[in-house]
C-alpha cells in the first residue's frame, strides 16, 4: 500500500509525520472520503470544493491543488490496484511548536492521501440497523474536520449493540448519523436535517436531494423529532462508503414492519444508477 505525502508518492509505511503536526496533537485538520468505483474518483469535484471550503473555515492555506491530489490519486489507484474502494484525502495545518493559537508565520500544511479497497455495503440489501446516541460533538460539524471523537464513540456504541449505525439527536431532534445523513419519508413525503452548522452536508445527500426531484419524491429539509424516527413509513442514511442503507430497525425495534420501503428502493435504485 502506497501514499502521497506532501508533494511524494511512497510506501504507506515509509510515511513519517511530524510529533508536533497539529493534526497529531489538537485535530486541527480536515480530510474527504471519495468513493472510487471501478477504480475510477465519484463525483470528486464536489469533494474539492467542501475541501476547499473545510480548509477556509480553518484559514488552513494554501489548499493543495485538487488536479495534483487527482494525478496523485491515479497513481496511487494503478500502483494498488484499486477497484472499488475509497481515497481518503487529509490537510492538517502542519507541524509546530505547540500552541493553541495558529503558528505564527504559518507553516506548511501537511497533505496525505492514499487509496484502499472496500467492498459496495452488504447492508444496502439486508437493509441496515441502527441506535440511539445523544450528539455530543461540537457546533461546527458543517466542516469535515479530523476530530472526530463523538462520531467515534457513537459508532462503537452502535457496534458494542451489533447495530451498523448511531443515529445521533440534539434537543430531540435528529442530526445525523455517527458517519452518515438521515432521510425519513412518511405519507409520501421526504424529510432531512437542514443543511446547518449542525450537519456534515453530505455528498451523498445532495445527490439523493437530486435524484428525489428526478423521482417526484417531494422532500423538506426541516429538522424532525425522534418520535417522528420512530414514526415514520420509511428511514434510510447515505454516506459515501454506504451510498443509500436502508434502516429497518432502531435500538432493536422495527421501523415499519423491518422492511425496505418502496421510495428507498427506488432512490438505492436510481443512486445505483449514477454507479453503474
Ligand atoms: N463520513 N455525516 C458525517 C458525520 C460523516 O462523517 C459523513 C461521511 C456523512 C456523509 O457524507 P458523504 O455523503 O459526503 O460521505 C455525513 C465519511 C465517509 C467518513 O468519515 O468515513
């Protein structure tokens, strides 16, 4: 398994970050999931540009250029042979004396990326299960940075519960998943968390909002209650690496009778399309 690192393509292992690197120490970075399919980059115009706009949200600067990080991407892709899988791309504000405030003059970022294979999720078909987590994370999860400490205790605790996701609320409400947006449909209508400060707008998600209008799925982005989870005809997350999952259970009780609804398959169905 190969890496690019900061301008170089080598052995992952040969890889040598910094003890002061601020992505080590404080989090201070950000990073992207592409999906590769056939071992070709999903949609990765859309990933530079959250990139870019995670970066400024920091003043992480300058942004590596997206056609170097594609170019190296693509060696990468060759030299591991990657089908599908996923690149995992990541900019951390670069290694410093440590001090909470940024490094005065600035440093060099230091970029790393590097490409693995994972198979299309075997849950899109036997439909997913999910938990409950209280979402403990900070305000700002609109930027897709490295801490990611409350996603990560969210999802152990829904594998600890043999469940493949945390659904994670605030205030009653639902956000998100641990790693992953939440739709649900009910009387025929869609509904997801707004776009906010309170949401990682997914690339995933903004392509499922697409393909509902293609679909005359209408769909509100308007927060909606636990109960309204619990209620609802039809829940499904998408991510990156797990496209559309239907959820058919939550905290072991079945949403809708445990079966995949019939506006989930048909989004799976019209997201397998932009796949294949
Ligand atoms: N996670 N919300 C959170 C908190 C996420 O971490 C992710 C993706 C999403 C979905 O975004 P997208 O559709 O762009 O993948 C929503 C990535 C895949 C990860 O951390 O592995």
């Amino acid at each position: 398994m190969h890496a690019y690192w900061n301008g170089e393509i080598l052995p992952l292992d040969a890889v040598r970050v910094s003890p002061l690197d601020r992505g080590f120490v404080f989090g201070d970075g950000v990073y992207e999931v592409i999906r590769l399919y056939g071992g070709r980059l999903f949609y990765a115009d859309r990933h530079w540009a959250r990139l870019a706009r995670s970066l400024q949200a920091l003043s992480i600067a300058p942004a590596p250029d997206p056609a170097a990080l594609e170019d190296a991407l693509r060696q990468l892709i060759a030299k591991d042979g990657v089908e599908d899988g996923i690149a995992y791309v990541q900019v951390t504000r670069g290694a410093a004396p440590r001090t909470h405030a940024f490094p005065a003059p600035p440093v060099a970022p230091s970029v790393l990326a590097y490409v693995q294979p994972i198979p299309r999720p075997a849950s899109i078909d036997r439909g997913g299960r999910a938990v409950l987590y209280p979402d403990l994370r900070w305000q700002r999860v609109d930027i897709k940075s490295v801490n990611l400490l409350g996603n990560v205790l969210a999802k152990q605790h829904a594998v600890e519960a043999g469940a493949d996701e945390a659904i994670l609320h605030r205030d009653g409400l639902i956000t998100e998943g641990s790693s992953s947006n939440v739709f649900i449909v009910k009387k025929g209508i869609a509904f997801t968390h707004p776009a906010t400060n309170a949401i990682l707008n997914g690339i995933t998600r903004q392509l499922v909002l697409e393909l509902m209008g293609e679909l005359g799925l209408p769909v509100v982005e308007r927060p909606f209650s636990i109960e309204a989870l619990w209620e609802a005809d039809e829940v499904f997350i998408t991510s990156t690496i797990n496209e559309v999952t239907p959820i058919v259970a939550v905290d072991g009780i079945p949403i809708a009778g445990g079966k995949i609804g019939p506006w989930t398959a048909a989004v799976r169905a019209a997201f397998s399309d932009l796949v294949e």
